[in-house]
C-alpha cells in the first residue's frame, strides 16, 4: 500500500483484497497465482467470520440466488395483493417510455444498493462477457421472474394483453428487485 492510500484510515479487508489482486497480476507462475487465490480464499472466510457487515462478497453462487428470491417475495407478496399495482400498471402500459424509465430505475436501484451503497464490500468475479457482473444479472434475473411466475401464478395478470401484463410486472419489480438486492447481501452471503 503506498503513503498516500494509507492516509489516516485504517486498512481493512478490502484493502487486503485490494493487495492481493494486486499481487496476483504480478506473480509470474501459475503456482504463485494459485498460492495468492488460496490466500485471497482463506482471508474471506475470515472475513465472514469477523463480522456480518463489512466482509469481501465474491462470487455468486446458488446460495445468492435463494437469497435474492426470498427477498424478492418479501418485498412482492403484498405488491401482487395490492391493488395498487395494476392502477399504476394501467398507467406505464400506454406510455413506453416511462415503462422502460420504471425499469431502467429499478436496475439502477439494484446497482446503487449492491455496488454504491456500502452495506458489503462487493466484489465483480468474472462477469458475463468480461463486462456484466454475474450478481447483478441474477438479482435483477430472479426478481423480475419472480414478479412474472407470482403475477401470472395468482391471477393477477392476463397475458392476452401483454403489454397490460407486462406493465404490472415491471411495478411488482421494482420494490421485489430492492428486496433481492438487500435479501443478496444479508449477512451470510
């Protein structure tokens, strides 16, 4: 760590991450990298161990997944009971534009609160196509389909018109996609 990172606060387990991802792009044998990867293994499950809040998230896995979709029902049952939904769904239907606007928020929501807001030091590990992180796409993923299975499965949506059916799942997404992304990084991801 140079001087002027150290500045006056102390270092943490992100920083460690932060050196050991530096050291493995300079080891130079596949034995080196490996003996970095270990230790980078082993300082997470410290991690994890020390504290809920404030661990190194890497990586994304089926556990995540189930994290996320409990989330999202959480937040999503009382959406797709609500009324409410389908009047604000009747309204985005007609107007495209703000359909898209609603779910362009709501992904942005799902950045801010994973990548943004702090509550976990967040890692990207290996995204889709070397740009996409894996746990964005299955947060958003599995709140979106959850609100589509949960919608269609209760009755609530008709899917002869589509574009009414899809209006009230894009409004069940949205809070559902908060409730994924907070119910990914609660402690034990």
């Amino acid at each position: 760590m140079s001087e002027a990172d150290a500045g006056d606060e102390p270092a943490d387990m992100g920083d460690l991450f932060d050196e050991l991802e530096e050291l493995e792009d300079l080891v130079e044998t596949d034995v080196a990298r490996e003996q970095v990867r270990e230790t980078m293994r082993v300082a997470m499950v410290a991690s994890a161990a020390a504290s809920p809040f404030g661990r190194v998230i890497r990586g994304y896995d089926r556990a995540d997944l189930t994290e996320a979709l409990l989330g999202s029902l959480l937040f999503g049952i009382p959406m797709a009971v609500e009324g409410g939904t389908q009047e604000v769904g009747t309204f985005l239907a007609p107007r495209p534009l703000f359909l898209g606007g609603t779910f362009a928020f709501a992904v942005a929501l799902v950045v801010g609160i994973i990548y943004v807001a702090d509550f976990q030091d967040v890692r990207v590990y290996r995204p889709i196509f070397g740009l996409i992180p894996r746990r964005l796409v299955g947060v958003v993923g599995v709140s979106f389909l959850t609100a589509v299975l949960l919608l269609t499965a209760w009755g609530r949506v008709d899917w002869g018109a589509p574009t009414l059916a899809l209006a009230n799942a894009v409004v069940a997404f949205v809070p559902m996609s908060i409730g994924a992304a907070l119910g990914d990084l609660l402690p034990g991801s």
